[in-house]
C-alpha cells in the first residue's frame, strides 16, 4: 500500500480508510474502480491480518439510473453480507464524495438499500475537509413483519416493544452464569427497524454485559430470518433521561465501536418506552452521537463525526485464496 490520489493502472485499486466512531470501513470509488465481487473483496479487505482491516466495505458508486440522488451507497460487512445502511458509514460517503469533488450539493443525497437520504455535510473551516455530518436516517418501522421478526404469539402487523423474554430464551445464550443479575438486565426486547433490524434491551451497566457470548446467540435466533442487530442500553440517570450508554453486536460483523442505525433504534426504542427522551446523546466505544427523533412517522436525526485515517491502494494480486471468488 503507497499514499497516493493518481488512479494506478494494472490490478490495483485506489481506497480510502475512513471512520465514524471506531466503525472502520475501506471505502472505494466505483465510478473509477468497478468491483466485480464486493462480497468477497469485502471479507479480504476486512481481514486484520492480511487484508486492510476494517468493519466492512463501502462502494461509493454511481446511482442508479432513474434515481433522484448525488451518490449511492453499498455497504459489504465483514462477512460479505451486504447491509441496508450504515449510519456511521452514510457519513464518511458524504465525506468521501465532497473531499474528494465528486459532489458539493448540500445537503448531499445518497441513495441507499434504504432509499435515498438526506447528508448536511460540515467542513472545517470554509474551505477544510468534511468533518461532521447529520444525516435524516428515515422513519423508524415498528412491526413484526417488517423487522422482520417471527415470534410465537406476536402477530406479524404488531409492534414488539417492552417484549417480555421467556427465561428459556437465555437457555443456550452462553456467558457466566448469573451474568443477568450482574449487569441488572430488563428482560424486555423492544425491535426497530432503520433499514437494517435491531433488538434493544436495557440494563443497569453494560459494562458487565457478556456480549461476546450473547450477541451471536441473539444475533442469529430462530425470531430473526435474516440475524439481528443487538444492542444493550444503560440510561445515565445521573444526567437525565437524554443519555445513554450502549454496547452493540452488529450482524456480520460482531462488536463494534458504533453503529449509526443502532443508536437511532436506541433513540426510538428509548422515547416509546417512556426510557429516554429526545434529544438523546448516545455514548458509543467509539465516541458519542448525538440523536432526534419526534415521534410517530418523522424521520431520526443523527450527528457525529467523519474521519479519513489513510488512503492508498490496493494490490489485487496479494489476495489470499481463501478470500478470493
């Protein structure tokens, strides 16, 4: 890898590694650089060891034709899964795609698996870089079937909110025994989709939440077709009901330093409990976002930074088999 913006001819591919709070994605311009299997360039690059290391991919490509939108988003986790959204990845596309004069436009509008949303970029200075971004995450969904989640007893047109776990739903989620009582778990699950599903539980310090354990356990459940995202939330009660603390298990990935679409559901799941207020200040291993949510159909807002740590490029030919097609 060599620090470069010329294109590179041969088979190399120009990258960019950019972060939102720790949540580290290899980003690529696909107008330059068409990848014809982002799945698996995903998993290689992802790799700490022998690829770039990251959380994901991120093509930042031409959009569809047809489609009202500055730039579009694909987002490939480590697993080469691709995701609907990225909260914290929608920021660092904005950031790419102005740093790097593929479009001003403000705010900036990116097409996602999720529709196309709105970016209000900010520099610093007049004429600096990108560093922070809000982004109009969409309007929260709510029902069963749309999550989707298929639990027995819920009808699949309802809302799971403050969802009372069976005591046998732990049964073969692993950790230290007695780990519930620990972190002072609610044993209530409340489910959010911002594009992408997500479960919410609470309890009264994260920090001894088991969450390499419990998070592939919830994250791959027999409720959840298509895995879930799992967040575990702590209301800072010394400061009020508009802060948060919150450790998550992202599908496809594991645990993660944010997760943008996550703290939204966090936001929402928090106001229609009575947990939390908006606005709310999520606090993240990675840093602090801060997010708005009105109610009912309105859309989440959400504001944190975007970083660009390094950019070089990439030798195709140094692809190890096992990540290869």
């Amino acid at each position: 890898m060599k620090s470069t913006r010329e294109r590179p001819s041969g088979q190399t591919i120009c990258f960019a590694k950019m972060h939102g709070l720790g949540n580290d994605y290899v980003y690529i311009d696909g107008s330059q650089h068409p990848v014809g299997d982002p799945p698996a360039l995903a998993r290689w690059v992802s790799d700490r060891h022998v690829g770039i290391g990251s959380d994901g991919l991120i093509m930042v490509d031409p959009v569809t034709p047809g489609v009202a939108a500055d730039v579009r988003m694909r987002m490939f986790n480590a697993d080469g899964s691709e995701g609907m959204m990225c909260g914290n990845g929608i920021r660092c596309v904005a950031k790419f795609a102005v740093d790097r004069g593929l479009c001003d436009r403000q705010p900036l509008r990116v097409e996602t698996r999720r529709g196309v949303l709105d970016v209000h970029w900010r520099r610093r200075g007049r004429e600096g870089t990108v560093t922070e971004a809000t982004v109009s995450m969409g309007a929260p969904i709510l029902a069963a079937a749309r999550i989707p989640a298929s639990i027995p007893g819920v009808a699949l047109s309802a809302a799971v909110v403050d969802f009372a776990l069976p005591e046998d739903f732990w049964t073969n989620a692993g950790g230290p025994g007695g780990w519930q009582e620990a972190c002072g778990l609610d044993p209530r699950m409340t489910l959010v989709s911002m594009g992408n599903p997500h479960a919410v539980l609470w309890c009264a310090d994260v920090a001894r939440v088991p969450l390499e354990q419990v998070g592939p356990f919830m994250e791959r459940h027999a409720w959840f077709p298509e895995r879930i995202n799992v967040h575990f939330v702590q209301v800072l009660h010394a400061t009020g009901a508009g802060e948060v603390r919150m450790r998550t298990w992202e599908r496809g990935s594991g645990a993660t330093q944010a997760c943008g679409t996550g703290a939204s559901a966090v936001c929402v799941a928090g106001v229609i409990t009575g947990r939390t207020r908006s606005p709310v200040v999520a606090h993240l291993p990675g840093g602090d976002l801060l997010l708005e949510w009105d109610g009912g159909e309105s859309s989440v807002s959400m504001t944190g930074p975007a970083v660009e740590v390094f950019e070089g490029t990439l030798d195709l030919a140094a692809q190890p088999a096992e990540h290869a097609p």
